[in-house]
C-alpha cells in the first residue's frame, strides 16, 4: 500500500538540501520538501520523478506539515542565524506536541542549546544535527553528527543511519560506489547519537576547526615543496598522489593531488598558478580558537589556520609589503628526496597534533556544558562521509578503545612512537623554513605546542612573578600544595621606577 504521507520533511533547497533529500529518497524514505521560492520546488520535483521514496513538493507551510507522518520530523537546511531562527518561529504554530525540528546547518552550539530550550518549552523536540561532506557527501553520504533530546533522534535514527556514508565494519575504510537511486549497502554508518542539546553541533564545529588545520597544513608542505625546492605543481601532485597511498591517506591529500595536476582551461597553466591567494571563511573555524580561549584549552594550530586565512586576505597589503621588507637570501643545499619524506613527517606530526588538540578541547567542553562525549565514536563518524575523513582516523578510533579516558592523543603508545621517530624531520623542516623564510603557521605552532606539552617545567613561573609584581596578581609556590597563593611584598626601591615608567 502507497504512503499517503511522508516520513520526513525538509526546507531548503540550496544545493545542500536538494542533495541531502534526494539521498534521504534513494534510501525509500517519503520526503516532503518546501522552499521560499515555490519555482525551485516545482523545478526540483519535476526533474527528479522517479526516486524510490518519493519527492512531494509542497506550496505553502501548511500543506508542508499536513503532509508529514506524526510525529513529525521536519530538516531545516538554510543560512544559518536568523534565517534559521524565522523557519523555526513559522514552523512553531503549526506543529503539535511531540513533533521534531532537525537543524542541519552549520548553527553555533549556542544558538542550538537556546533553541532546544526555547522548543521545549513549547512541548516541541530539537535535534541539532552536524551534517559534514559538502555537496557529495550529503548526496551520497555525510558524515552526521545529532544532539538533542535522545527520545527525538530514536525516531530520526533509521533514516540518519541509514543516509550516512558508510565504511567498513574492520578496515574503517568508506564505501564507495553510491550512484543516484543506488545507496552504498551494509558497512557502519558514520552517524551516532552525540549527546544533549548543542553537543551535535559543537563537534561539527569542533571537526570543522580541525578542517582549517588539516588544509593549511597541506598548503604549508605545497609551499615548502614549491618555494624551498622549486617544484611545479603536476610535480608535487604526484607527490601528494603517492602519499595517500601511505598513512596520510585522506580524502583532502586525495583532492589535493588532482587539483595541483589541473590544468587552467582557460590558459593551459597549472590550474592553481592562476588561483588567487587569498581564503575566505565562513566562522567555524573562528568559533573553535574563539571557544579554546574562552575555555583555556590551547588549540594554537587551528587558530593559526585560522589566522592564515586573514593574513592571506590581505592581499594588497602583501604585495606592497613584498617590495619593501626583506628576508634571508639563501638557496636550500640538501638532498631533494629526503626534504620531500621530511616534509611527510611533518606534515603527519603536526596533522596529530592539530587532533589532539581539537580532542582536549572537546573534552573540555563536555565539563562545561555537562555532556558525555564518546571520543572513540566520534573518531569513527569521521572515518567516512565527512571532509576530514582519512585512514588516520582509525589510528584514534584504536586509541580510545584502547583507553577510553585518553587524555591526550600524544600519550597513545601510537602517536607517542609515531611522533618520537618522526621528530628529528619535523624539526628539520621548521628549521629549514625559518632559515630560508617559507612562512609554516601551522608546522611551527605544532611543534611548539608538542614541545611545550612534554616539558615538566614552562617559563610561566616568571610569568607569575611579573604579574605579581606589577598587578599583585599572587602566585602559586613549587614547594607548597597546588591552589594556594601568595603574594610577596616587592623591594620598594623598584617601585619608584616602576611608576616612572
């Protein structure tokens, strides 16, 4: 017998919406689907008739929630902020106690925590969802990342796991071969419950700050392989096309290495020597550094990742500053092979690194807004689907399951070797860039935080003297118990000094 109403419903039919109902129908879900601008719908559904669960294009909002099985379940795929909050406020008066609203943008987990709270109290249920995987991956397969009230995402659960990329249940590996109408069948879904309210959305953010890092530090290893020893970009192609064979196996190595091989259509060049440098940001990556310093958390590489972009952004400023600053005037003398395997493994110490740091924050955040995270679970929906997806990510999978408590991803008997082997290249690397004036954002804040995380003793017990000093801001004392302070009554001869100054 024919469904008379759809299992789920979705507004907004960017690219991303379209996409993500069609993945919903290929999978024999009934979809309802509405957008502001009635045409697109109209166009949407007449070009796509024969999907195995159906498309029912709808006009108005009412007949939207009329023709929604109950409870209903209802994604919102628009601008998030305000947009997202006006589709809310619509859809309120015409749902009934029990129904669910799925967000699926890129919200701030604090805009999701008030709106869950807001709903609520209205009788209504809210799933803050991350969904990860750009354009394909929300055809195809994301990367899904929900929160909210847990007897909510019961009822969203069957068709989340079932649209979510898939990979293999032992190698951790994605699957592939979606088509239209032919989902990927069997494997594990990279979907799990996440946690209360905002948690959904956090992690994806958290994920996305990650993100900024894993690309800049791609970047940061083209330049050095461009700059330093004076290769093409079809040559460096090849050389990222080979790593992912290897432990950096990744989908952003795997589309680095076809982008640097393009060439222009237009000219004939490499297609990224006519690309303008400069990078633009849509704020997740800024809500992440933004939150570790809130929160005390270092998370220094993905701020620089960040910090990159706005340096980049200024483009004419560089440019003019090119022609009147100077840097070293040196040539590199090494061994071409061995700088390009060093470059490796400074890519890969710093790429952990970048994790481990988003993995603490997250740990701290789950203290803060009372959620218990699942770290190894996490890991594993973003070995498939998502942006970040990479072999790697079953490495940290293990080293949750290994202990669940981790508190860093360094002290894993893994990365802890990995790192230890890796290190002497890393540092060559730094060193040789400094030397010859190739900036390294992120391999360098990386590296300063490795160092700076395995040293017993840091130069802030000076730092807590100065700040005694000037502000009698206390200190703590090496050969007294932690949390007690003192203060000490400074020489009054510095202190006329001080006031002159």
């Amino acid at each position: 017998m024919a469904k008379t109403q759809s299992d789920i419903g979705l507004i907004g039919l960017a690219v991303m919406g379209q996409n993500l109902a069609l993945n919903i129908a290929d999978h024999g879900f009934r979809i309802s689907v509405f957008n502001r601008t009635t045409e697109k719908t109209d166009v949407f559904v007449a070009e796509n008739p024969n999907t195995p669960g159906g498309l029912v294009g709808t006009r108005t909002l009412e007949e939207f929630v009329k023709s929604l099985a109950k409870p209903r379940k209802a994604v919102i795929l628009v601008q998030a902020g305000k947009a997202t909050d006006a589709v809310i406020d619509s859809l309120v008066p015409l749902f009934e106690a029990g129904d669910i609203i799925i967000d699926g943008g890129n919200a701030k987990w604090t805009d999701t925590i008030r709106r869950e709270k807001d709903l609520a109290a209205k009788g209504l249920r809210f799933i803050g969802s991350g969904v990860s995987g750009g354009e394909e991956g929300a055809r195809f397969g994301p990367s899904l990342m929900p929160g909210g009230d847990p007897a909510a995402y019961a009822s969203l659960k069957p068709i989340w796991e079932a649209v979510a990329a898939k990979v293999h249940p032992k190698t951790g590996r994605p699957l592939e071969g979606a088509a239209p109408g032919k989902p990927v069948q069997g494997g594990v879904p990279c979907c799990t419950y996440i946690g209360p309210d905002g948690a959904g959305h956090y992690v994806k953010m958290v994920h996305n700050g990650i993100e900024y890092g894993d690309m800049q530090m791609i970047c940061e290893a083209y330049d050095l392989m461009k700059k330093v020893l004076g290769m093409s970009a079809p040559e460096i192609g090849k050389v990222f096309a080979k790593w992912n064979k290897g432990m950096l196996d990744s989908f952003l190595i795997e589309i680095t290495a076809d982008i640097l091989q393009q060439k222009d259509p237009e000219t004939g060049q490499p297609f990224v020597d006519i690309v303008l440098d400069t990078a633009g940001q849509k704020g997740t990556g800024k809500w992440t550094s933004v939150n570790a310093l809130d929160m005390g958390v270092p998370a220094p590489t993905v701020a620089e990742a960040v910090f990159s972009r706005c340096l980049s952004a200024v483009k004419e400023e560089r440019v003019a500053a090119s022609k009147k600053l100077q840097g070293p005037n040196k040539k590199f003398k090494g061994n071409k092979a061995a700088f390009i395997r060093a470059i490796h493994d400074a890519l890969y110490c710093s790429k952990i690194c970048s994790y481990a740091q988003g993995f603490q924050l997250m740990r701290e955040a789950q203290k803060e807004y009372k959620w218990t995270l699942n770290f190894g679970e996490i890991a594993q929906i973003w070995r498939g689907g998502c942006i970040i997806r990479a072999a790697f990510l079953q490495k940290i999978t293990n080293a949750f399951a290994r202990k669940g408590d981790l508190a860093n991803l360094l002290l894993d008997p893994y990365f802890r070797s990995t790192v230890q082997k890796a290190q002497n290249n890393w540092r060559k690397v730094v060193g040789a860039a400094v030397e010859l004036g190739v900036p390294i954002p992120t391999f360098g804040s990386a590296l300063s935080y490795y160092d700076g995380y395995r040293s017993a003793r840091l130069p802030a017990n000076l730092l807590q003297g100065q700040r005694d000093f000037f502000g009698a801001h206390t200190y703590e004392r090496t050969d007294k118990p932690r949390g007690k302070f003192y203060h000490i009554d400074w020489p009054e001869k510095v202190r006329p000094q001080l006031e002159m100054k």
